[in-house]
C-alpha cells in the first residue's frame, strides 16, 4: 500500500478533512453544496490539496486540484483523496465532465473516498466508473466519517431526500430477489419470524396488523395489488420471514458442522427464515463448542471459551451479504479442534476489498441493503459496520489471535484460529512461521492498531526498548509489516501494517 516516498493513507484521510473544512458554500438555500476536501499525493511524495469554492464559487475540489492547479503535470500513478464519493458521469450538465471522468482521464491510480454521494445523480455511481476503469477504490478509515457527515449534515438531509423523490418517480427495476417470487401470498410468512423481527426491534403491535402491513410497505418488503386488494411479500420478505425460504432460495440455508477431533463429528442445516437463524445457530454452538477443542497440550482450566459474539458477529455478516444469485451456495460454519470457519458465498462487496477487511478498515457495502435494515433494526448489527472492531479486538479483548480473511473466488471465508499453531497453518504466509508466540501477538497487536511507534509497542508489552525494537525489526525484515516513510530516527517514524 505504501512505499519509501509516500506516506500511510490515513494520513492523507487526516488531511483531506481538515481541507474539506475550508469549503465555501455557494448559499443556495434549495440545493445546499456539499462540503468536500481533497488531497492529490504523487508518486514521489509531493502533495497538492484543494477545497470546494477554493478558486471559483462551485467548482468540485476534484476539478480544481487536477485541471486547475495540475493541469500541465503528468498525474499517472497519483493518489487521490476525496472527502465525497466524486460525482458521477451525467451528473453534470454538458459541458462539463464529472469528477470521476476526470480522475480516469488523469490515469489516476487509486482513489480513497470518505462517504458515499446520496445525490440521485451520483449514489455510487462515480465509485462504479472509477471501478470499471479500472481505478483502485478504498474508503476512508471509520473513524473520520462521522466528521465528514457532521460537516455535511444539511447536503445530506437534502440529497437522502432527493434520493427517496427520484426512486419514487422511477420504475423499479428488476430485482433477483424479486423475480424468484411471483407465486407467494401473505401465507408464505411464518407469523413467529415476524414476531421476532417486532420484538427485537421494540415495536408491540402483532404481526397481522394494519400497522405492520403498512410498514412492510414502506419498508419495500410487501407490495400492494389493488386489483385483489392484498399484501403480496417480495423476495427479501421471504428470505427474512418465509415460513419455508428455501422453496423459493434452495441456497437460503447456513450448513453447519464440528469436528470434534476424536473422530467425532456433527452437522446441521439451519433453512429457517433468517430473522430466527442468529439464534438458533448460537444454541447448536454453545451445546458443540465446549467439547470442540483440542485440549491436549493444555490445562483445561486455561483455556477460555471462544467468544460468543465474534462467532455471531462474523455469522450474520455472512448472512446479510452474501450473494443470494448464487443458486446452491449456502453459508457454512466449520468447528474445528484449532480453528473456526465462516464462509460466505460471493465476493467482497466493491470498494469493501480483502485488503481492507484483513486490515479491519472495511465499511458495511452491502449487496442485501434491505436484509442489513433488518437486521440492523433487530439490533443484530450496526448498519454502517461488517464487525471490525469486533475483529480488531479478539487479541485484547479476548486473547485469542486475530482473524485471518481470503476469498476463494466462490467465497469470502474468515478463519478464527483457536491457537498459535493455527494460525502458522492457515495464515498463508511462510514467514509467520520465523515468529515465536510472544512474536505473533506483537504482529497481532501492530495489525489492530494499524501503525505504531517502538515505544507504543515497548509499553503495551512492558518490554524494554531494544527487544521492542528486535521484534519490529524482525517483522519488518520478514516483509510482514512496513513503515510509515519517516526517517527511521525521526519521533515521526511508526511500523505499518501491509495488509
């Protein structure tokens, strides 16, 4: 991600915030501007920024900062940082070129955004150009977009309601979840998913009520027939709610199974509605995971029970977004003496990478958004995370080693080792193998926090300067962190990770 010249990317996230503060408002009352800061880094570490209004009333920041101010410069390899999704093609009026026509054009490399355009005349789609051109997307950090939301709040309040006005007037288009479900009526719904899905969510009325009806509705998971008068559930209600999903979505089930490394095993096929799957997988743990583990070299008193929440966590994000195209392709759950395995059938969502969920930045892109409301709704989940920092926290919070995430090209697949040893078998990396235990929590402990300095390091392990530098140092020979560009002496310099 990084090299010699140019520094980690989050530094320019910093960066382009701070610029994105100076934006001038153009002062129209009907169409607020967006606030939106950018930041132009060259391959040998020079920077350029620009703001919204900086050298003219509503010129994008894009706009200003490659054709106003580097114009003449040769821009191949750059990266770019924009504190807003760039606006699309077609979101402008002719003549003029969107920002992300412009970035292809520049043959920028990468791109990093804040948060995502709501504008009906972007939403996504100056991240789907850039993608398609083959311009490498990353979103900022979690951390700063609530900043940059703050900043926006009245852009956004206005674009999320053109947005609802725009997909009003619009047909809709044809949906896979949709299409698989023209025979079904108000009697495919099990009335104990929807009463869970109301008691999870704090709402008291029952299940068959006007009420409920009206806000299945809204929430686009009903459609009303006025020709017979009824309520007729969409292919996302049948999947949430379906008394017998898997008539419709035979891959709309999670497969299970243990190991439970006695040459015993265990399976089940849960093929409920999804509202009742959470739970019904945690009771099947909590009875396997106990006798699961592979306690022969270990006292059994030491040995902590594998986090509930991580499991769960991990499950129901692989629930909510998968790909539901993939006919046959469940979501499995392996129990193994050394390791858990959650696989999720499709590939990250774009611009969620691998990269970015091995290194816990990655953001909630989901392909199911109305499953995520859901779910989010029942207080399964937070909208606008994948369980990073769930992640992030296994080795602190519970002294278990980080998870390890790849993709298989069918599935997105994370690995929960159980031990040390584990994680030297499944890492995928052949210098993991060079690190003693002590070694691989320090690599653990630099992957959560994503840069650190030799004296962070030193006073989370209460070592001594020099063995915290060994260790570093080691790592960083081994090709398995880097570092932030500084000179190595300067109170600047901090070991990165390279995921």
């Amino acid at each position: 991600m990084t090299d010699n010249k140019r520094k980690t990317p989050k530094i320019y996230m910093r960066m382009a915030v701070d610029v994105m503060k100076k934006s001038i408002s153009e002062g129209k009352k009907d169409k607020p501007s967006p606030h939106v800061g950018v930041v132009l880094v060259f391959p040998d570490g020079r920077v350029d920024t620009a703001y919204r209004g900086e050298l003219r009333a509503g010129d994008h920041a894009e706009y200003t900062v490659l054709d106003k101010k580097n114009r003449h410069r040769e821009l191949s390899g750059c990266w770019l940082f924009a504190t807003l999704e760039p606006c699309a093609p077609g979101a402008r009026n002719a003549p003029k070129v969107s920002c992300a026509e412009r970035i292809v054009n520049a043959r920028i490399a990468e791109v990093w955004f804040g948060i995502e355009d709501k504008n009906p005349k972007v939403d996504n789609g100056g991240i789907a150009y850039l993608l398609d051109n083959a311009v490498k997307v990353h979103q900022f950090d979690p951390e700063f977009h609530k900043e940059i939301e703050d900043v926006n709040k009245r852009f956004n309040t206005w674009a999320e309601m053109k947005n609802t006005e725009a997909k009003a007037k619009k047909s809709k288009p044809k949906n896979y979840l949709n299409e698989k479900v023209m025979v079904t009526n108000m009697n495919s719904l099990s009335k104990e998913a929807l009463q869970k899905f109301l008691t999870k969510s704090g709402r008291r009325w029952k299940p068959n009520s006007d009420i409920v009806l009206q806000e299945l509705k809204e929430m686009e998971l009903l459609e009303y027939n006025e020709k017979t008068n009824k309520y007729l559930p969409t292919g996302n209600a049948i999947l949430l709610f379906g008394e017998n999903p898997r008539y419709k979505f035979p891959q709309a089930a999670v497969k299970a199974k243990v190991d439970f490394g006695n040459g015993k095993f265990g399976a089940e096929t849960f093929d409920d509605p999804l509202t009742l799957i959470p739970d019904k997988v945690e009771d099947w743990i909590k009875k396997v995971l106990p006798e699961s583990f592979d306690r022969s070299k270990f006292k059994a008193e030491k040995i902590p029970a594998f986090p509930m929440e991580v499991i769960r966590e991990a499950l129901i994000n692989a629930i909510v977004h998968r790909d539901y195209a993939k006919d046959g392709a469940k979501v499995q759950l392996e129990i193994k003496p050394d390791r858990i395995i959650i696989k999720s059938p499709g590939g990250p969502v774009p611009p969620v990478t691998i990269e970015s969920m091995n290194n816990f930045t990655a953001t909630s892109w989901s392909r199911n958004k109305k499953l995520t409301f859901i779910f989010n709704e029942m207080g399964y989940m937070e909208e606008s995370e994948i369980g990073m920092d769930t992640f992030r926290s296994l080795r602190d919070k519970h002294h278990f080693p980080l998870p390890i995430i790849n993709y298989d090209g069918s599935n997105v697949i994370v690995i929960f080792p159980r031990t040390a040893d584990a994680v030297k078998k499944v890492s995928g990396k052949e210098a993991i193998d060079k690190l003693n235990e002590a070694e691989l929590v320090g690599y653990d402990f630099v992957r959560s926090r994503k840069e650190v300095s030799k004296k962070e390091y030193a006073n989370h392990f209460d070592l001594s300067d020099k063995v915290a530098q060994n260790q570093l140092r080691k790592m960083r020979d081994l090709d398995l962190i880097g570092d932030n560009g500084e000179p190595l002496k300067s109170n600047k310099y901090k070991y990165v990770d390279k995921e």
